[in-house]
C-alpha cells in the first residue's frame, strides 16, 4: 500500500542572490589607510622564516642507533611516559626526549 509523505515546500533560488552585483565581495577592495601618526606600519612585513630541510621540524628526522622517525598509533613515549605519535625505529619517543638523544649524539 502506497503511502503519502509531505514533502516541504521546494526553495526558490532567488535569482538576485547569485547575480554578481549581490556579491559580498566587493569589486573594489578597500585599501587600509593610517589615519594619524602610527609609531609603525600596520602591515608590517614579516620576516622570512629560515628554510628547513627537515620535514617535521622540530622533530629530528633520524636517531642514530634507534632508525628513521615514522608515525604509528598513539603510545607512550619509552623514557619519560608521555603521549607520542612519533617511533624511531621501534622506540615510541616524545618531542624532548627525541631532540635530547640528537643533542647527545651530535
Ligand atoms: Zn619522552
């Protein structure tokens, strides 16, 4: 037996919403201008950051006698007992613990 669903009332697009003229970006983006004596620029040009070659800077990307850093399930770091993401070789480590063996080791 065939039943009856009531059905909402279809939307209309407006059309106005969609035309360019309605658009909520303005054609003519306003340009900020200092109004008074500022000590300094509002936009001030940040300073480049110093290129990596590491990719998950800051964690190191190898320790020597443990292997090659590799992300597994979350599990407690081997020395200190903090939640990590991160292995090297087998050994789950935590960010300090894994900066403290390359700064011992180098
Ligand atoms: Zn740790």
């Amino acid at each position: 037996m065939p039943y009856r669903v009531s059905l909402p009332p279809e939307r209309r697009v407006d059309a106005s919403v969609h035309s360019p003229a309605a658009s909520p970006i303005p054609e003519n983006p306003v340009t900020p201008v200092a109004a008074g004596n500022t000590t300094r620029p509002i936009l001030a040009k940040r300073r480049p950051r110093p290129r990596r070659t590491m990719y998950g800077y800051p964690w190191p990307d190898a320790i020597s006698g443990l292997g090659d850093r590799r992300v597994r399930s979350f599990d407690l770091c081997t020395d200190c007992h903090r939640g990590t993401w991160i292995v090297y070789g087998d050994k789950p480590l935590c960010l300090a613990c894994a900066q403290e063996k390359t700064q011992g080791t180098s």
